[in-house]
C-alpha cells in the first residue's frame, strides 16, 4: 500500500505502484488479473486527489488503465484549468 506523493505524477505514482505490486504472491492462472485489480484500488486508494478519487468510483467497472486514463484526463483539465487564473 503506498499514497501518491505531493510532487509526484501519475505516471510515476503507477509505475511505483507496478513496481512493488511484482512482490506480492498472486494465483497462478488470474494472477495478472488479480494484480491490476490490486494495482487499481491501490492507484486510486493513493491518490493525492480527492476530486479524481471521486470521479474514478463513479464507475461501477474500472480497469487499470482506464483508471489511469480518465485521473490523467483529469489531472492535465485541472492543471490547464488552473492556468487560466493565474
């Protein structure tokens, strides 16, 4: 289990999350099932956002990346919408 870091990407953040997930004992014939599936709810469990948290648990199914997708939709809207007032 691990959180997004206040400076740190999404892309980061999911590629840590992949990283550590490589340790963990899954079954043998779902295992890549099972791991994305744990990679996902971890993802957005850790999410610094609670906007993007939000959003993602709008969806009743949700892959990984379709996760990652629609949080870094999110994300970039956010940051262009920021620009905006600045």
């Amino acid at each position: 289990m691990r959180k997004q870091n206040p400076e740190e990407s999404l892309q980061t953040f999911l590629n840590e999350l992949l990283v550590l997930s490589k340790g963990c004992n899954f079954q043998d014939v779902t295992a890549e099932v099972y791991r994305n599936e744990l990679v996902r709810d971890a993802f957005i469990n850790g999410l610094k956002s609670h906007e993007i948290r939000q959003r993602l648990l709008e969806n009743n199914e949700l892959t990984l990346y379709q996760a990652f997708d629609i949080a870094n939709s999110i994300d970039m809207a956010l940051e262009h919408s920021a620009a905006y007032f600045s």
